[in-house]
C-alpha cells in the first residue's frame, strides 16, 4: 500500500478490523493503513475526545462508519497522550508493506517494550526473574499484525504467540475494566517467616506487600480470595478513577465561610533537607492563593494521588483542611458510638495555659487531656467549622476506643470486692 489506502476498495481491512476488536473489545485499536494510523466506530469517538482530531464519515462496506485518524510520524505524540488518558491500545501494523524500512520496524518494536510498561518499567533481567511467566495479557499497550502468513512464523514462535492469544484468566476485573492475574502469595526467601501477597494488573507486576499472618493463614486455608487480599492490600488500585480533568490547575473548593478556595498547584516530593525530621519522606505541597503548605503524605493518599482515585481538592481537604478551617475536614471524624457529646470538655490548662481536650467515659473512667493545634482552636472557636465531638475525635479517637473495650472501673471494683 502507498499512502491512505481507501478501506471501501479493500473490505478485508475492515473484516481483520472485526475480528481483532473481538479479541480486544476493551482497547482502541490503532490500524496502520499507509501512512495513516486509524480508528473506526466508537474507537473514533473515543479517541478523537482524547487526542482533539476530527472525526468524519466513510462508507466502508456499505456501512457508513465514523473514522479518525493520525499520520504514523505523530505516532509518538498521540500514543503517550492515550495511554495517560486510561486507555488500552492495540496496534495493529502492516508486517506486510514493502515500503516500512527495517529501523522502522526497530523503532517501533523498541517503542512497544517501553510503553508496555509505563506505569512500573523494568529491565529485560529483572522480568526474566519474576516467578510467573512474562507471556501473558499486556498492559497498556499490545502490537498486533494487521495481516498473518502462518508460512512466515517459525514453530517456536508459534508457540509464543498462541500464549499470547491465550492469555490467564482474570482472577477479577477492576471498576475500571483492569484485569487481575497472578494474584498469590509467596515466602521470603531471605527471611522465611515473612510472606507477601502480590499480583498482576494487566500484566503488569504490582509491588508485593507483606502479608499479616491472619491474612496467610486465612488464605492458606481457602478462607481469604484473590479478590478480598487485593481489597486489604491494593485498595486504591479497585476504586474507580476520577476524570483527568481533574488535575488540571486551578481547581476550586469549598471554604470555611462558604466562599471557595483556589487550588493553584498540588503536587509531591521528597524531603531533601537533612536538618528536617522529615528528611527523606514523601510530601504533599500545595498552593492556595498566596498560601503555600507542604505536610507529610501518608502511603494511603500517595497511592491515591498516583492511582488517580482522589481529586487534587480532596487530598487539600484531607491533609491541609484544618490549616483552611474547612468544615468539610473535620467531618471525618466522630466518636465511637454511645459516647455522650457533653462528656467532652475543651479548655485552657491552669498549670501550662494550654488548650487542651479531654472526655469523661462514666465507669470507663477519663481521658487524658490531649494539646489541641492553633489551627483547630481557630476552626473551634473563630470559624465555628469544628463541634467539641469532632475535636475529641481527632484527638482522642483510639484512646475511647481502647478504654469502651476494656471491662469498666465498676465491674472490676465489684469483682475485687467479692474475693
């Protein structure tokens, strides 16, 4: 073929079209035609919202279609852009064309082996030394020839590609359409006693995570699924994704006084400063207007962040909302249930002038009386975005919880006093 080669004139391309999307119903297929690479169906609609190209009309064996499509040069541009934007990609080459040079194909072949692995690359050794197989469903994006001679392939390349038209069954499918495989547990070989759990996500190798030994032997026991050890130990990875969009600057929320705040920047890094106790952790900064705030990130909001399950507002919230007296922050606490809100007292301490809070539990006797923050006193008193029971909470929360599990003062005087 040379150029665009019109698809109405050759059939056949749209019949291999076909029977490739059956094969992959979840990715877009990118067919090389020419000097052309394009997408047909709802493969169009969907790429051109992602890449900003137009989609038009073509009747292709008798079937008006939608169809957009990209010069094979802007290759390296339009492909980065899906694969970020979530989306599988198959593509599907002409093996065939005479006119696709040799460092073509070498260029092409090496762009796969990276974009296979975007989001956790590794080298070919390292892959070689994983315990499952490397043949199995790809991850972001799979090569397929738009045309086949099973006279040019070789026996034991047969033998690869029919394990890669056979893929593993997934133990689970994602929210977001991702397969599970590969999902096991295995022991340390460096310390026996430690065992992780670790799976596959579209084929790409996930970072084992050591396993709690109730978790083992619950899962050794056929107790404990694939599934429930995915939600314990990759939860950000099992929720639904929020749109690109969101990460783009500036974003809005809710303020203290109903009014809103401008998220301009909110990104992550790690502590450089030796002489800082945080030295070497990973950090949330964030610019609100002209205030600037970086705080410690917990590896539950970092996943989140790089999973791409919590908007940039939300993790403000969560990690700086009680420097911007959100009430939106402190909603995520409360005391545990049958505690009364009057046994709550906030008060400044006689002996240091500290504001401090503390709850009396009845027969469960008292807490001790924990500093609050400048922040919280402002939300509390000024802002009025805090109650006294949430404030306990954050303060006081695991502390209740421990002292409502133990046997009350009373149960104890009463069984003292019987021996």
């Amino acid at each position: 073929m040379s150029g665009k080669e019109n698809v109405a004139d050759n059939p056949a391309i749209l019949l291999r079209y076909d029977e490739m999307k059956r094969k992959h119903p979840d990715a877009i297929l990118l067919f090389r035609l020419g000097d052309f690479y394009e997408t047909y169906r709802e493969d169009a609609e969907r790429s051109s919202k992602i890449l900003s190209i137009t989609t038009t009309e073509r009747n292709i064996g008798g079937e008006n279609m939608k169809v957009a499509g990209f010069p094979h040069n802007a290759l390296d541009s339009y492909l980065p852009k899906l694969v970020r934007a979530g989306a599988r990609v198959a593509i599907c080459e002409q093996l065939d064309d005479p006119r696709l040079k040799k460092e073509e194909r070498q260029s092409h072949e090496k762009e796969q082996s990276i974009l296979t692995d975007t989001d956790m690359p590794k080298k070919k050794k390292e892959k070689a030394q994983q315990e499952e197989p490397a043949k199995t469903a790809k991850a972001a994006v799979e090569e397929k020839p738009a045309t086949e001679k099973k006279n040019d392939v070789k026996s034991g390349d047969d033998r690869e590609a029919q394990q890669e038209r056979k893929p593993r069954e997934p133990q689970m499918v994602t929210v977001n359409g991702e397969k599970v495989t590969h999902g096991h547990a295995y022991q340390s070989k460096t310390n026996p006693e430690d065992w992780y759990f670790t799976a596959k996500l579209d084929g790409q190798q996930l970072k084992p995570q050591k396993m709690d030994p109730a978790d083992l032997a619950a899962y050794q026991k056929k107790e404990m699924t694939v599934p429930q050890l995915m939600e314990r130990y990759y939860p950000t990875k099992l929720m639904e994704r929020v749109p690109e969009t969101a990460y783009q600057f500036p974003n809005v929320i809710t303020g203290p006084d109903k009014g809103t705040l401008t998220v301009d920047k909110f990104n992550v890094y790690k502590e450089k400063d030796e002489q800082r106790p945080d030295f070497g952790k990973y950090k949330f900064y964030a610019q609100i207007g002209e205030q600037k705030m970086s705080a410690v990130a917990s590896r539950q909001d970092l996943n989140a962040y790089f999973d791409r399950v919590m908007t940039p507002g939300q993790l403000v919230e969560k990690n700086f909302g009680d420097r911007l007296h959100l009430k939106s922050h402190y909603e995520q606490f409360s005391l545990p249930e049958g505690v009364d809100p009057k046994s709550v007292r906030v008060a400044k301490d006689r002996s240091d002038g500290l504001w401090k809070v503390s709850a009396d539990l009845g027969e469960h006797g008292r807490t001790t009386k924990k500093e609050i923050s400048f922040d919280d006193g402002f939300s509390l008193f000024k802002t009025k975005t805090a109650t006294r029971e949430q404030i306990a909470a954050k303060y006081l929360g695991d502390e209740i919880r421990t002292m409502l599990a133990a046997p009350s003062m009373k149960t104890e005087q009463a069984a003292s006093m019987k021996m």
